[in-house]
C-alpha cells in the first residue's frame, strides 16, 4: 500500500467500510496488534497524544492544529491508523479531557445556562467518554495513558472502578452483539481479546531531563527515582482498591508484576554474567539486540516512559512500547497473574478482518447506535450507564446529601406557629420561611429540584386538611370553615364529604329590619347580594305565612262553629282574619 494511504487517519465506523482497502493481501493472514492511546492534555499548542502517535509512527497522522477529522465538536471521537508494516493499529481517543475539546465544550455553553443544566451537560460528556473508555478496553491489547506532566491523577482510580463496575453490567450485552462473530469462545466469553496491558507516559518538565549519554544512564538518577517512584505509587493505589487482583482475567487491565519482572531481571544478569563472549550494552543499543527486527529509534525528548517493571527503563518512547507490543505479536501474551496459584489469562491474536468485524459490533451497541439490529442491545447499554453516577458524579452526591438534609429543617419552619386551617397569603408566607432556611444549608447542582420538592410537599400539607376558604362576606369576613364546596339546588350539607359541602358562614350575625322598620330579626352574615337583600325577607315573609296558614286549618272552623257560644257575629271574624294575614 502507497505511503500517503498509510499516513492517513479514519475514524472508527469508516474500518468496517474501508476494510479491504486498508488491507494488503500480503498481510492478510498476519495477527495484529491494537494499541490505544488516551489520557489528558494540558494547554500546549498541539495535543501530547496527537504528537505521541505521529512519533510512534513516524509519520504525519494527526494534525496537531485540529481540523476536520475530528468534527470541530466537544463530543468524544476515536480516530485509527493502520500500521501494516509493522502490524499495529493504533486508535486515539479524543474527549472532554483533552484541552482542545474542552475549549470546544465551554464555547458551546451559554451565559444564561442555569447550573443544573450546565452540570447535566458536562456529566453527557463524562459519560460518552466512560462508553469510548469501556469501548477501548474491550478491543485493545495494550492501552498508553498519557498525562501532561509528572504527578500521578488519583482520579483515574475512581475512575477505574466506575468502569470496571459498568462492564460487569453489559458483559451480557456484550456477548450477545458478538456472538456470531468469527473469534474464539474465550473472546466471546470475556468480550476482549485479553485484559489489556495498561502503560504509562508522563511528560517531564525541563529540571528532570538527564543529561549526558543516553546510553549510559545515571544509576540513580532524579528520572530514574521519579520512575520507580511512580511505579510503586501507582501499583500500591490499584491494589489497595482492587482494581488489580491476583487473577488478571478478573481485572479491567493488567500492569506488569514489579516483583516478578525485578526477578527477570536478576536472572537475566547472571546470565549474561556467564556469557563472556557477549558485551555488556545499555540504552537504545541494549533493545536492539533483542528486537526480532531493526528499528529505527525516535527520541522523545519530553516524555517518559514507565511499564511499572518493564525491561527497559532508559529508552525511546518507541522501544518502551514495542517491548509489550512484541509480546503480543509473537502471541506469548501477557502474564500478570501474581499470588501462589496464578491462573493463566486467555490471548487471542486476531487478523485485521477478524478484528474489524468484532469492533463494528461493540461500536455500534456502546457508541453509536446507528443499527436498528443493534438498537435494542445499545439500548440497554444506556439504561445500565446509571451506574456511573455512583462513582464518577460526586458533586450531586454531595449535593443530594446536604439538600437532603435541610429539608426537614424547611418543613419545620414552614409549620411553625400555622394555625390548623390557612388561607393562601398564609401559605405563601410561610412558604418563603422555609425557602430562607432551605437556601442556608443547601448546597450544589440538586438545589433546585429538592427546592421544587419543597414546594410540592408544602402545598401537599396545606391542601390536605388545611386549606382555609378564601370566600369573604359582604362585609369582608373569611369564611370559617375549611375549604368546601357549595351545596346545589336541592342538595343538603355533608360534612363527611372531602372536601365536605357547605354554606359559607363567617360566624358573624346581625340585626335586619323590613322596610318600614315595623320588624327586626336577627341574621347571619351575607356571602353574596341576593343573599343580603332577597333570601332574607323571603325567608321571614314564608314563615309568617306558613304560621297563618296552620292557624287558619286548625283553629278556624272551631271558630265558625263557637261563633254564637262565643257571642262574636261573622262581621268581626272577617277583620280579624284580615288583621292577621
């Protein structure tokens, strides 16, 4: 294949579609190595990861400026390049870590952006970049985390452990999307080829660079201390949360054992103690003679390489990768099984093809989603990216803590001193005592929706039983019974009913007289104008006349009857009957 073809860079979903041509027949049948490559950057002009691979391969893959292979966006990509000659493809993930997506992200956010969504979208960015992690973790061999400087990220830890505790959940997934690939049934078992080797690099600044002859290293050099530094501090933190174990089939990645390589190396030095007819070499001259093929050494200047053990300590960054990346090219595999009955880990060495087929599947369940075969299983991919929070999303669990808590201290001052039944102002006000109470002890991105759970939970409390009805009276008197409903026509009060029906009555009472003044009666307190000045009198005229009326039926024809024992004539029965209706 052409030289120009080979220098350039696609992305993952465009492997499957340029398979053949990115394959020689030549090499069609060889095994192959994947390496992956992410980490962090620091504000640089051009990202360390993108200069690293460029390095390795001694080529011009990846613009160091940003163009259009990476989409101008702040989501996560990973870009490939395929290194036919010497059997590596490597695959560069770009995300939010990375100083020039992170500029991206930021540009994209708005100043009216409220805190909560602004925190909703920077955990959408962690999350892609946990699912393009797991995705790399699952395909690759060996794994390169790059780190701007010298200093160890302790977040990587947690990290980790979020991803580790997310795999175990979609290995069933997983299995499934692959099942009918044409791989091994340890590689559909596990779903990777076998647990990654994971390698470190750090960038040195300028006080640590040894000076002198590379090839012969100081023994105790600050670069040198620096490194085994490293090596016990970030192997102790690993297995302290068991993120490494004994087992390496059970563990995300693997690292060199330090143990077991130091032995290697004792014992490699009593040989060539023996051996008098073999000179005594270091540095870039020292790798060469056990490298199966010569290679071109590439210096780098800025970075160090740590294998937390490896052979080689004082190397290129590219002899410090293909030591590992020859293991598995002469398909030894890695054994990082450590304890008294080390459990050998399953390899695999796949073919491009092979490969490709495998890594189009788990791309389209974790990642893109673009197969409606596939749409279920990347469906439930995503229902399972929940338990990330746990681990990844500290500031809303500390948040929810401390809301949480303050809740019950707003729901006691927003009771105190409340009469049993209220009317809105109340309520409002009351409601406002405890926003003030809530605001003093809550804290971060879950402020505002416990602040709408105390909305809800109070006006709960109001309404249920507590609401006063907000009728008045004529004469601007609240209505004191709790809220009710009025009674239709015909319709007797029930007390029993919620909310109960009833007339309004503000329990104040007064004294009405009629028109030309000759009666007064007392009365209940008005609700409404035909109530004050209709139902009344109509009330009193009804009950006179119903008094009549009994009067009349009863004692009427006794009258008639007794007319003469009484002595009246029926004259003076007719002015009486007149006078009384």
């Amino acid at each position: 294949m052409k030289e120009a073809t080979m220098a350039l860079s696609v992305s993952v979903e465009a492997l499957q579609l340029q398979a053949d041509l990115l394959e020689d027949a030549a090499y069609r049948d060889d095994g192959l190595c994947v390496v992956g490559i992410f980490g962090k950057s620091n504000m640089q002009p051009g990202p360390l990861k993108d200069s690293l691979v460029n390095t390795l391969a001694d080529k011009h893959i990846f613009s160091l400026l940003g163009g259009a292979e990476d989409g101008g966006l702040a989501d996560s990509s990973i870009r490939a390049f395929y290194n036919q000659e010497n059997r590596v493809l490597y695959l560069l993930l770009s995300s939010v870590s990375d100083s020039r997506q992170l500029l991206r992200a930021c540009q994209s956010l708005s100043a009216a952006t409220s805190h909560s969504d602004a925190h909703d979208f920077w955990k959408g960015l962690d999350r892609q970049h946990c699912l393009h992690l797991l995705y790399m973790f699952s395909v690759c061999h060996v794994l390169l985390l790059v780190h701007p400087n010298h200093t160890f990220d302790v977040t990587y830890d947690r990290l980790f452990r979020a991803l580790d505790a997310l795999r175990q959940k979609v290995l069933p997934l997983i299995r499934a999307a692959i099942k009918d690939c044409p791989v091994s049934k340890e590689w559909k078992l596990n779903c990777r080829p076998c647990p990654p080797r994971l390698l470190f690099v750090f960038q040195m600044n300028g006080t640590l660079k040894s000076g002198g002859n590379p090839d012969k290293p100081k023994k105790h050099s600050p670069r040198r201390r620096l490194q085994h530094a490293l090596e016990d501090q970030i192997y102790r933190i690993f297995r302290k949360s068991r993120v490494l174990t004994n087992q390496s089939s059970n563990c995300l990645f693997t690292v060199p054992d330090p143990v077991g390589a130091l032995l290697g190396q004792l014992r490699s030095n009593c040989m060539l103690g023996d051996q008098d007819s073999t000179p005594t070499v270091s540095g870039p001259r020292r790798y060469q003679q056990m490298r199966r093929s010569a290679q071109q050494p590439s210096s780098s200047g800025e970075l160090s390489g740590m294998s937390l053990g490896g052979l080689l300590v004082d190397c290129s960054l590219k002899e410090f990768l293909w030591q590992h990346v020859e293991l598995v090219l002469t398909k030894k595999g890695f054994d990082d099984s450590v304890g008294r009955n080390p459990q050998p880990s399953h390899f695999e060495l796949p073919t491009y093809t092979k490969w490709v087929q495998v890594a189009s599947r788990l791309h389209q369940v974790l990642i893109s989603n673009s197969d409606d075969e596939m749409a279920e299983l990347a469906a439930k991919v995503q229902s399972q990216v929940k338990v990330l929070e746990g681990f990844l999303d500290a500031d809303t669990k500390f948040s929810e803590n401390r809301c949480q808590k303050a809740l019950p201290l707003a729901h006691s001052a927003y009771q105190s001193n409340l009469p049993h039944n209220y009317t809105t102002t109340v309520h409002k006000n009351q409601l406002a005592q405890g926003l003030r109470v809530y605001s003093q002890h809550a804290r971060g991105v879950a402020f505002q929706r416990y602040a709408l759970q105390l909305h809800e939970d109070c006006y709960k409390f109001w309404s249920n039983g507590h609401q006063l009805c907000e009728e008045r009276s004529l004469t601007d008197q609240h209505c004191v019974h709790k809220f009710h409903l009025l009674p239709q026509p015909g319709e007797k009060p029930d007390m029993d009913r919620n909310p109960p029906i009833l007339n309004h009555n503000s329990r104040g009472r007064s004294t009405s007289s009629c028109n030309c003044g000759r009666k007064q009666a007392p009365r209940e307190d008005p609700f409404d104008i035909q109530a004050a000045n209709y139902d009344f009198y109509q009330v009193r005229i009804l009950t006179k006349a119903s008094y009549l009326e009994l009067f009349c039926a009863v004692f009427f024809p006794q009258v008639l009857q007794n007319l003469e024992k009484w002595g009246l004539s029926f004259e003076v029965m007719q002015i009486i009957h007149s006078f009384l209706t």
